[in-house]
C-alpha cells in the first residue's frame, strides 16, 4: 500500500488523507505494528495516550487498591495474633508514585507514535464531516483528515447525572468522577460515593481501607447487582460492616454546606460529606463524533453497532472497545484490537471476535470474579443445571487465611446437558486469579467430569477452593 | 465380602484378622469411606490421626505462613506511602490458634473412626512378622494383626544428622525438626536452619518475617537447588538480604554455649543461635515396619517399591505416600490412596497412577511454584526446547506490587517437536495459584500455540504473567 498523504490547505484548515485513521489511543493503539510500516496512518487522541485503562482506569486504580490492601492487611494482624497497625496514609506520595509511573508511560506512547515516519498525531477532538472525512479541533485550529479505513476506539466516560446542586458542588470542586478522583491533593476525612457498581465499589474499599468515612448510595438494593445473587448479597452483607451503605436510593439534591456537602437521599436520609464521586455508569464517547448521516449506526445505548468482524454498519469504518461492544473491559477491547488489526490487514480472511466467555473482575476487599452466567440467567434460559457452591473456610489455605465467617465462596454452574460448565462466580481473596482455570475449560471445550482429578491442584495452596468446587459440580452432575 | 475377625488370645496377646488392614492415617486414612462398611478394617496408628500434613506439615505451616505474611506485608507498606507497623507477634496466641484447630481434627479424626462398627483402631507402632501378619505395640501390650489387603501409608519423618555435640544440644532441649518447631513456647530471638530446601526455606521464611534473626545453612551453592536454576538463583538473592545465609557450608559441630548454641560451618565460621532447626530431608518409615522376609521390597532411598498401581512386591500389600513415592507431596498420597481405594474396590478393573505432571509450591516471601522439567532437566533429555522467561514487573498488575526490581518470574518451556509445555517454574506472589491453567494444559495436553489468546485473561489480574509468559513462549516456537 502506498502513502496518499496529501497536505493542501482550504478555507477549513489543512487536509490530509490517510490509509488508516485510527480515532483513539487507548486498545486502538495497539493496532499500528510494523506490519503497518507501509501505511500511511493518521492517530487522533483528545486527551493522554493510552486511553481510559491506562490514565484513568484499570491500571491507576489497581495501584491505589493494592496500597489500601496494605492498610486493610495491617488492621487485620491482631486477629492473627500479629501486632500490626495501620497509621495512616501519605496520600500524596501515593498519588505521586502512581502517576509518576502512569503519565511518563502516556507521554511515552505518544512520543513514539509522534517518532514514526509514517505516522501523523492529531491531538483534539474528532467529529465526522463525512464518509470517512473528519475535522478535527486542535489547539492550533481545524485539521481535515480522511482514510480509505477508519478505526473508532474512542471509548466512553463516566456519565454525570442531572442532579439539583450538583454543578454547584462540582463548581466548588467537590464533585469528582473516576476521570478525577485518584489525582486529588488529600485523603477525603468524609467521602460519598454515588453507585454501587464496580467502579463504586472499588473506590469505596480504596478510601475505607485508608481511613475515609465512606457512605456508598445505590437505588439497587445489593451492590454488584449484575454479578451472580449470592456474589451481590454476600459482597453487599461485608460492604456494609466495613462503610455506610444506604441502599435503595436515590440521590436527590446535593447541598454546599460549611466547607462539605449534604447528600438529600429520600428515605435514606441525608449524609455529611466532604467530597463526592459520582460512579452511576460509563456511556460511550459517540455522541461526541457527530455520526449522524454517515451510515455508522448507533443503539439505544450510544454504542456504536458492529458486527462479528467489528465492522461498523459504514463501509471501511471499524470500532472496537467501549464504543462499542457490551463488555466495556479492557481484555475485551485488546481482544477486538486484535481482530480489526488482523482483518485490516487481511480483507480477505476476515476473523471474528470471540465473547463468548467472557470473564470481570472487581478488585475489592473481597474481591469478585465472574465468568459466564449467573444462576438466574442460566435459569431464564431454562437450563438444566448442576450448581455447586465452596466455601474458602472448607479448605486447608482457607484456615491459614481464618475464612470460617467470611462467607468467600466459588459458585459453579454446569449444564446438565451439555456436562460443561456455563458460569462460575468467585468471591474472595485471589478470586480474579483463581478463576482462570475455569475460564480455560470453558474457552476450550472441556468437560466437567474429569476436570478436576484429571490434573493436580497444589496442597494446600488456595486454588484448592476451585478443585473442590469442581468435585462438587461432578458429583451434582451425577446426583 | 464378609467380616473375618476373631479374637483368640496367644501368647503374644490378642490377634485379630481384618479383610483390610491400614497402617498411618495420613492419605489412607481417606481410603476407608461407606463402600467399605461391609470389610472389617483395621488401622494403625502411632501418633496422631491425620498424618504429617495435617500434624506437623502443610496445613499448620501455611497457618504460620499466612500469619508471617501480615508481619513481612506490613513492613513493606511504607514503600508504598501507607503508615503501617510490625511490633512484634503474640507466638503463644499465634500457636494456640493454630493447634487449636488442628489438635481437634486429629482427634476428631480417631474418634469418627473408632465409631465405626467394622472399624477396629490400634494405636501403636506395627511391624511385620510375616506375609500380611503385623504385631502392633500399644501401650495395652502387642496386638497381632493379620489381613487379606494390606495398605502401608506410613510416610516419613525429618532425618536427624550424626553431628558432634547434636545429641547434647538436642537434650538441652534446642534442636528441633519441622515435627516439634511449631509448637515451641516463645518466639526464638536467634534461629539456625540447617538445610536450604522447601522446609529448611519456608521456616527461615516464617521465623525472619516474625523478627528472629535466622542464619540459614545448606551444603549447596543455592537454596532450593532441585527447582529451576533460575528460580533457584532468585530466591537465593532474595532470601540472602532477608536473612544471614551460609552457603556451601557443613555444620561440622554443634557447641553448647551459655543459653544457647554455637554452629560450627567449617569456612563458613560460626553462628551463635538460641535454637536449632534440622531440615536436612525426610526419610520414609519402612525401616520401622521390619520388612525384611516379608517379600516387600525396599529401595535404596528406604520406599518401599511400587508398581504403576500402588501395588508392592508383595501379594495383597498396597503402598501409597511418602512411604514409597517418589513425589512426597500430600496431592501426591492423595491421589495415590484414590489409586489404591479404587483397586481395592476393583480388583479386576485396577487403576494407575499418574505422575505426568505433578506441581509442587514453596510457600516462602516469595512463593515458588513448578511444574515439569526444569530447563536443565529438558536440555539433558535433548528436548528441542523453545523458553520464554516473563517477569512480574512487566504486567500492569506488576506495577501495582511495585515489582520492579523483584526480579520474579514467570519461566515456560516447551518442546518444539511436539508445541506442548514440558516445565513452568514461577517465583513471585500468588505463585501456587497463578501456575494452575499451565498444569491444566499440561495435564490435559493442550498445545502451547493458541492457549493464551484462546481464553481472556482479566485484566489488570496478575494472572496476565502468566498469559504473556505463554504469548512470548508461542512466539519463541514460532522464532
């Protein structure tokens, strides 16, 4: 493929046209190899290199659990007959060793794109003006820009409700999204955290784990509520012992008071706090890349529509990541990255993505880890099923850990039909690790019966807890 | 089958014939389950029911791992900007915890057994007087017992060494073996470990991370010198800036000195220490069965030798654990003594062992964990190997646990003639977790090519070591 880089100016702005577009640096990033040396390739990115994962998400957010780990591990010593403590936090050195480590690597990714010959960045914001022609809005004015193939990985953002007081409160900076809140200048005294989803939850384990107030407001009546019903309860039962949870809730109005905030939650009261996170949810960035009259069509939810080759509905236009697809994981997005940088590269062999089993995970204290159904859809889709449930106390690293009352369990569910395995849902230390070999049987097929005798599991190492729930599971099946 | 006891007393005292005769209560012990209640059985036992793993072996060690771990964690937290302490352990509370829960088991597990109508315990020492006729002697006199099927799971015990001065010190009550360390009264302030294997490495561990100043001894040039020679080179370094290691080092003399010992380690000096841990190997206990004549066979090492189906040279007499394995590992008995229960059960159906590909863990700071061949192992069989070695640090979750200069790893082999994993040997946190999809793949002879991106690995889990460590091994058969 030759370059068709072109670089006429015109009354909008200089213009220039491309082999490949890619909007977006998050998974889309990861598309431009040196297979691509040959192509002429136009990037646009509005914010850091390395998208929500890197700068705002995943990754910085994991730094700040595995720190709160420390403080909550330290406070749990005496129970072992250890003398530890926890003491406090310098928030700042935190923050600092985590963003230290994440922004040189964003400035980084865009260094060496910037480095590429056949490579141009574009730092603003893209709006389509066409079929496959862009303009996008640069600091130094309007860049025309089109491709023979566009890539749309531009993600999603947290969504802001409409809410009274809150452009007030946010006006006095006391209002923050997951955008904001790892990068704040001191550990809140007080914190309200608006969702009980992922997002919610894992900031609330964060800030209670190194000394805030927490209050944790849903209008759900179980934190997690997608995750599997016993998952959702037992996560919500420990939740609730360790912060202020008002479930049920709306929250209604927001109030600035004396240096603090007044959350007006209906029937739950109100609560005192000094900072908010809003986590109601994530929507995709569509709306911002004026799609109407290009042929690339949009669902209900603003997710742009692809199909199995993630093909946008719009000829030479692509997307990937959580513009589009119904995992918003950053597994799933690299996993699409693959396929559209292997279906660019090869028209004529098409590939197609595979979510078939698709696991998440919730890095809280305990953790959670899902892969497949839950009970109730595996139910609503009228299977016959085999459900077994283990809990962590039953086994030998469960009593080093002193599980007896945790309730930390591993839920699996076969389908009587098949003798596979359709679902499992862990809660508890290590459940985002543990869960792998369940993600692997399914992924590849394998059965049940035989699973867990067919390979040794390490005594008495954690991952026992799932050699047991399999046994429980074959034995189900057989009942 | 029908019941054959009697009861007629000799001179040798009371006799009894059983149709299955168990000798331990380790792994056989689970041998006796309700397709057994028409057999009269018979165990022998000479300690406590539930044998090494549960007495004196995996289960209480990890309960003093996981405890050291709040002491090792919470001194780690300053480096991550948290104000947490380590001031010491309450060691009597910390015991009593864990024998607490363990003494109850064993003694649960005599008195369940003894309830059974067609179960007769002796608690003693038996030996064999001829072909499956056993004296057992108990503190009421001997008891002659005889059987059909035989099952010696009798397993091993810690060598103790011909040292000079070792006798001595051992009667001033200051040497111990990994049967008697953890139930001593008080939190030695100095510890000599004799011995730089799993028991010898994971003590050092327990007793360092609770603040004991421990002098660490092995003949070797590295501490677990059987693992990965990488892996081994590793944990040498890291267990050589926690504690005072003595390497490639004898103790000659063993010197009591006012309140304590002195080590005498040839060029290695002296080490003054206050206790003494042996952990110089096990040895399996057929040479207290007197086997001589019996027509069962005994190797060099002491096990008594084996077939493919647990049998011993002897007609009716099954072997199981660390008494003739060659893996002494209690997933290993277990296994072995389901071998066993089924062949029992099956005579004409007999089952074989399967010691493909048998994991084992190290619970140390850090853990280890393996699987396979070593790459020595696999370069003196003449595999054409392909090996990919990732490090922690390079995994988004690496960078969370500020692994940076770890140096933990990852390390797969794979044999290109056939694309399967043949070894993995990993060194870091979670290691006995994390290794589990690699002796899945293993065990159920997935190929290397098409494992990592055939399922989703969650990110940021940890488990994404594991996912890269198989991505740039299928990249380095492809090379």
């Amino acid at each position: 493929m030759t370059s068709q880089q072109d670089s006429d100016r015109t009354d909008a702005g200089p213009a220039r046209h491309y082999d490949l577009l890619v909007l977006g640096t998050g998974s889309g990033n990861t598309i431009v190899d040196d297979r691509f040396d040959d192509w002429s390739v136009g990037i646009v990115e509005r914010t850091e290199f390395g998208g929500t994962c890197l700068n705002r998400g995943c990754i910085p957010s994991k730094m700040f659990v595995v720190t709160a780990d420390h403080a909550c591990d330290a406070a749990q010593g005496p129970r072992f007959g250890v003398h530890t403590r926890y003491d406090g936090v310098d928030w700042p050195a935190v923050r600092d060793r985590v963003f230290d480590r994440i922004d040189p690597q964003a400035r980084g990714g865009r260094e060496y794109r910037e480095g590429l010959v056949n490579v141009e960045v574009h730092a603003g914001t893209a709006r389509f003006t066409g079929e496959r022609r862009l303009v996008v809005e640069t600091e130094h004015g309007e860049v025309q820009v089109s491709a023979d193939q566009v890539v749309i990985a531009v993600g999603g953002r947290p969504v802001v409700p409409d809410i009274e007081g809150l452009e007030e409160a946010a006006a006095a900076g006391l209002v923050h999204t997951s955008d904001t809140i790892m990068r704040i200048d001191a550990l809140p005294h007080r914190l309200g955290v608006i969702g009980g989803g992922y997002v919610g939850s894992e900031f609330a384990n964060i800030f209670a784990s190194l000394g805030t107030e927490v209050v944790q407001v849903d209008g759900q009546d179980l934190l997690l509520s997608t995750q599997d019903a016993d998952v959702a309860r037992r996560f919500t039962e420990i939740s609730g012992e360790r912060w202020d949870l008002r479930l049920g809730a709306e929250l209604e109005r927001v109030e600035l008071t004396d240096g603090g905030l007044r959350l007006h939650l209906g029937e739950q009261g109100t609560a005192e706090v000094d900072l908010l996170l809003l986590a109601v949810g994530r929507r995709p960035n569509s709306d911002l890349l004026d799609l109407e009259g290009t042929g690339i069509e949009v669902d209900d939810a603003g997710r742009v529509v692809v199909d199995e080759q993630q093909r946008t509905t719009a000829e030479g236009v692509w997307a990937l990541g959580d513009i589009s697809t119904h995992h918003p994981l950053k597994h799933v997005a690299n996993h699409e990255a693959r396929i559209v940088q292997h279906n660019l590269l090869h028209p004529e062999d098409l590939q197609t993505v595979d979510h078939r089993f698709v696991p998440q995970a919730v890095f809280s204290v305990p953790q959670v880890a899902a892969v497949g159904l839950t009970e109730e859809q595996a139910r609503e889709q009228g299977l016959d099923l085999a459900v077994f449930t283990q809990h962590y106390a039953d086994v030998a690293h469960g009593w080093a850990l002193e599980e007896d009352d945790s309730g930390h369990l591993v839920k699996v569910l076969a389908d009587r039909a098949t003798g596979r395995l359709v679902g499992a849902h862990l809660l508890g230390p290590q459940a985002s690790v543990l869960v792998q070999p369940l993600i692997q049987a399914m992924s590849f097929d394998q059965p049940v019966r035989g699973l867990a005798r067919g390979q040794y599991w390490i005594h008495p190492a954690l991952s026992e807890v799932v050699e047991n729930a399999l046994i429980g599971l074959e034995a189900a099946l057989d009942a």
